[in-house]
C-alpha cells in the first residue's frame, strides 16, 4: 500500500514501481511496433496471423494484433500499479500469461494458421524472459508482505 510523506504525495511501493516501469516498457514497444524503420519490413505488417512479415527492432516478429496486446498490458501495469496488490497481479498473473505464450510458441509451428500472434524463436525467448522476470518481481517485491488492494 503507498504511504504518505510529509508533503502529501504518495510513495509507491518496489512493486507499485515495477509494475510502472514493466508498464510503460510495453507501452513503449506497442508503439515502436506501429513505427517504420524501427519495425522493419513495415509494408508487410498485417492485423494478425503468421504471414505478417514485420520484425520489431530486426527480431521480433509482429503484426498490428501483436502491438495492440503490448499496448494493452502496458496500460494495465500502469493502471494496476496504483494499488500494491493491483501491482502484484499485473506482474503475477501477466507473468503466467507469457509463460503460457512461451509454451504455446514452442508447441504451434511458425507456418501454422495457429500462429495468429504471430511468435518466433526470438519472442519465444522474450515471452520466456519476461514470463519468469514478472512471476519473479511479484514474488520477491511482496514476500513477506499482504498483498493490498
């Protein structure tokens, strides 16, 4: 829960600041995603599905579905964070999510109609990294503390 200074001002908490900050980093790359020339191949971004060729920062690749969803838990992280136990279940729960993204990447093949994201080995990697990163940050920033509404 934040507590207050002297001025009045809210302090957030390691959690509340982390959820911020995961926020606003998936807020940011959504909007990279929608940029050409940070998004390579731009002319082949297409809503959803495999066949769309458009690669974030030359790796990753994406579609305009792809972009909305990171524009989406990036203004959840931000909107969560303004409570501890908000925080804590952006990044838990968010964290499961990619943990199950990571699982379905490896699962369904690129060239798969079931690859509507779409995914490839690099976002596997990421969905993996951040899955475990997130799970992560709510557990060790709360241990030992009641999550709050």
């Amino acid at each position: 829960m934040a507590t207050h200074t002297s001025t009045g001002m809210a302090t957030r908490t390691n959690v509340q600041k982390a959820s911020l900050a995961v926020g606003a980093v998936f807020l940011l790359v959504g909007i990279l995603g929608f940029i050409p020339g940070i998004t390579g191949n731009f002319d082949q971004l297409h809503f959803a599905g495999h066949h769309s060729e458009a690669m974030l920062l030359g790796l990753f690749q994406v579609s305009a579905l792809h972009n909305i969803v990171h524009l989406l838990f990036g203004v959840a992280g931000i909107a969560l964070a303004k409570t501890a136990g908000g925080a804590r279940s952006f990044l838990l729960y968010g964290g499961i999510i990619y943990l199950v993204l990571f699982v379905y990447g490896l699962v369904i093949p690129q060239d798969s109609a079931g690859n509507f994201v779409p995914l490839n080995g690099y976002d596997n990697i990421l969905h993996l990294l951040l899955g475990v990163g997130m799970v992560a940050l709510a557990l060790v920033l709360t241990r030992g503390h009641k999550a709050r509404a």
